[in-house]
C-alpha cells in the first residue's frame, strides 16, 4: 500500500514519517482481543509512540496512557482521556500536584519517594492510587542501555530495599524487565517475581507489567502471555495492567525519504534527506539496521550503497544496502517500522528541519496531520 501511494505521488515531499491506520487498527484489535479474553487493561506506552492525532482511534481499543514524565502525563490526560498512569525514577516537587490531579495510578521508584509524597496524595481529593516499582534482578536483555535490571540500576526497589513497613497506602507493584521480547520471556520474569515479591501481592490490587511485550509480532505466543495474566490474576486476585508502547504501532509506519546526492568514497555513498542522528536516532542507540523496502544486504542485490544523512557527524550512517537498480538524486527510499521510537526521539540537530507527519488512511487517501519548519527549530532555542 504504502509503496503503491509512492509511486503514484512522485512529487510527494519527504522526509516524512507515514502512519499506516489499516496497520495500526490490526495490532490494536490484537490487543483489545486480549483485554476482552482476560479481563487485563493494556495502557499506550507514549514514551514509544505519541502521535496524539490518532488517540481518539487507540482510545476505541485499548484503556488508556502511561506516562514517563509529566508532559507525558498532560498528553495522555488531554488527548486520550482514560486511564491516565505515570512511572518516573524521581518526581520534581514542582510537578506533583498536577501529577495528583491528572494521573490515576502513580508510581514510585523508591520509597522515600513514596513516603516524601505519601501525606499530599492520602490527602487529596482525587486520590490516585499508588505502586512501588520492583526490581527483581532478572532479566533477558542483551543491551545494558535498555535492560533496567543490570547491575547497579537505578530502576526499581530490590527485595533487598522493599520496605514492607511503608505498605500504607500502596496499593500495587510495577515491574519492567523486558524489551521487544516474546511471551517466553515474560512466564520465567514472573516466576522470579512471584518468588520473591508473592508474599506482597497478596494484599496488592493490581500488578503491572510494565512493557517490552512485542504482542503484535506475527510469532508472539498470544496463549502464554493469557497464561501468565491469569496466572497471576487467579492467585492473587488481583488487575494485572500491561503497558506495550512498541506493540501498538509496531510495523504500522514508515519515514520515506529522498536521495539527494550519490558520491563515491572507495564505495558509493548515498546522502539522503533522512539522518539516523536527528530521525532515527535508535539506529545509533541500540544499533540496528532498519529495513527498507525493496533493499537487501551489502551484495545482495546488484548496486551496493551506503546510506548517509545530510548532517556534517561522520558517523550519520544509516547502513549499507544493496538495490536491484541504482539510486539516483530524487530517488525515494521508504524505511519500516518507523512510528515507534522515531517521532518521540527525533531532534533538530545541525537544524535539520524535522520530517512531517501523515497517516495513510484505511481507505487508501493521505492525510497530512504536521508540517515543521524554521519556527519549529528556533522555539526550541534560545
């Protein structure tokens, strides 16, 4: 689909990252059919995905935001308008009333957190309910970047630190152990979980989660991941929450962008309007090699190119590719996977301008929600 709209577009303006709805609608129907099957609630990860526009479609599927932070937590409360949670390793004095106010889950990554705050929010009126985050020290993630559990992590309390004598007025437990992993993952996380904090969640009203759960993946075991929910709700009694922020627009958005120039440097070299540093920056972080459609790897396919963005870091690669035809100056390239992580984290390095937003609807037309330009770059500045 995504392909056919290029082709018929050849002046399309790039770069611009494309939410494909008919995608996006699949993988929430994936996860309302869980909900609807365990009686769960799956909360939107805005820190993965953010694209307000489309709330008022997720807000049909799923039960509401969590929230990194209180911008966040504005985003979800104002655009959303459900079940509004909020986790941040420490929360600022200046933010938590509006934090009371607007979030009906708050959760704290240590106790002396929970006990600076714990009087305002037994308190208040709105009365939000409160967690603890746990550390359980297990988890399968390669990359220490993303894995919360490493050694020396500042996520989460340990068995060791749970104060069992600050209880009053929690009324959950919140763990995160796990990235873009398989139900598999989850049912030995849980294990470790029961084993070490069981004897808590026996007075708990829920448990969350956290996120990591690639649910939409074709070869995710939706039956173990109900399984494990059920697990957990049948022994204890309680509401088990899961906050996937990648599995809600995982392969439903792409950043097509535009070859500007091909030099050659022992190899050919692609320059494109897109840049890793500034649109993808994940592609440095983690790294990893997006896939782009109709592309293979080095020698693959008959013409070999690296591809590089148009910021002066040397190191603004993107990946080598190979193409069954050459790329020339005007060529498109369109980039998958791309709504999750992109749009969240891309800046304005360099002041390269910031690609714009559309969504290809599911009736085959083309809306573009978002332009930016100079204005964009210098409010960010001083």
């Amino acid at each position: 689909m995504i392909e056919k709209f290029i082709m018929e577009n050849p002046e399309f303006q790039t770069p611009c990252y494309i939410l494909d709805e008919k995608k996006l609608i699949k993988n929430l129907q994936i996860l309302q059919q869980i909900q609807n099957q365990t009686g769960c609630k799956i909360l939107l990860a805005q820190k993965a995905f953010s694209m307000f526009s489309v709330y008022p479609l997720i807000k049909k599927y799923i039960s509401g935001t969590t929230a990194s932070g209180i911008f966040e937590a504005k985003l979800g409360f104002e655009e959303m308008g459900k079940e509004n949670h909020i986790f941040a390793p420490a929360y600022p004095d200046k933010d938590m009333d509006e934090i009371i106010r607007i979030c009906d889950h708050i959760v704290f990554n240590s106790f002396s957190q929970w006990n600076k705050y714990r009087d305002k929010i037994i308190k208040s009126p709105d009365s939000p309910e409160c967690g603890i985050r746990i550390n359980p020290q297990y988890s399968e993630i390669e990359t220490d970047i993303y894995n919360p559990c490493f050694s020396g992590s500042r996520m989460g309390v340990t068995l060791e630190n749970f104060d069992d004598t600050a209880l009053e007025g929690i009324s959950g437990l919140h763990f995160h152990t796990m990235c873009e992993q398989n139900s598999d993952t989850l049912e030995r996380t849980i294990k470790v979980v029961d084993e070490k904090f069981g004897r808590y969640l026996k007075n708990m009203k829920w448990i969350n989660f956290g996120g990591g759960h690639h649910i939409t993946r074709d070869d995710y075991d939706i039956n173990k991941l109900i399984s494990c929910i059920n697990y957990f709700q049948d022994k204890y009694n309680l509401e088990v929450y899961l906050e996937p922020g990648e599995a809600v627009a995982l392969n439903a958005g792409y950043l097509v962008s535009t070859v500007l120039d091909v030099v050659s440097n022992e190899i050919d070299i692609a320059i494109l309007d897109a840049s890793a540093a500034c649109h993808m920056p994940d592609v440095l972080e983690m790294p990893y090699r997006p896939y782009i459609v109709d592309s293979g790897k080095w020698n693959e396919k008959q013409y070999n190119y690296r591809l590089g963005g148009n910021t002066c870091l040397a190191g603004d690669i993107i990946g080598d590719y190979s193409f069954n035809k050459p790329l020339l100056p005007g060529s498109k390239l369109i980039f998958c996977d791309m709504a999750i992580y992109s749009m969240v984290k891309n800046n304005t390095f360099n002041g390269i301008p910031l690609p714009s937003i559309g969504i290809l609807k599911e009736s085959g037309g083309f809306e573009l929600v978002k332009q930016f330009g100079y204005e964009d770059f210098k409010n960010r500045l001083s």
